[in-house]
C-alpha cells in the first residue's frame, strides 16, 4: 500500500504546511524576530534544505521547519530585504 501523499502544485505544498509554518512564526515571533514570516521560513529551506534533499516527505518537511535554525533564517531575510529596492514615490502632496 502506497502511503505517499501528492502535491499538484507547490502552492498546494504550502497550504498543507501552512500550519506549521504558522506554528513556528510564532514561536519566532516571541523570540524577538517579528519580522520573520512565513513565507520566510519557507523560502529559505525551498532554497536552502529542500532542493539537495530527495525522496523528502511531509514528515520530513515539518519536521525542518520546526528544527530550523532560527539565525540562519534571520540572515536569510536580513540578506533578501538588503535585495529590495525602495523608491521615492513621485506624486503631487
């Protein structure tokens, strides 16, 4: 019997995963780091931890975003806001 749960989508992925993501965020949060969020958290194991892992199941999944090192995600965001580009918005006051 094939136990193994399919993904259509990685945003189906997300969804299903949300809850843990949602969990950890507020863990994160009362450590001092409100502004980290989910999506955070995500991107930096999907581009970190997910992409040289094989044969990865949901377990496994919620299993990284519960043990991930939070300073690494902090230099995570901290290293992609660094990345963002403001602009002065150029309108009548």
């Amino acid at each position: 019997m094939n136990n193994d749960i399919k993904f259509k989508s990685l945003q189906e992925l997300y969804t299903r995963i949300l809850p843990a993501l949602k969990s950890k965020t507020r863990e994160l949060h009362k450590k001092g780091y409100s502004y980290i969020h989910e999506e955070d958290i995500w991107n930096y194991l999907k581009n970190y931890k997910w992409t040289s892992s094989r044969a990865l199941d949901l377990g496994d999944m919620v299993n990284d975003i519960f043990t991930v090192n939070e300073k690494e995600v902090d230099q995570y965001v901290k290293e992609e806001i660094k990345n963002i580009h403001r602009v002065i918005k150029q309108g009548e006051i």
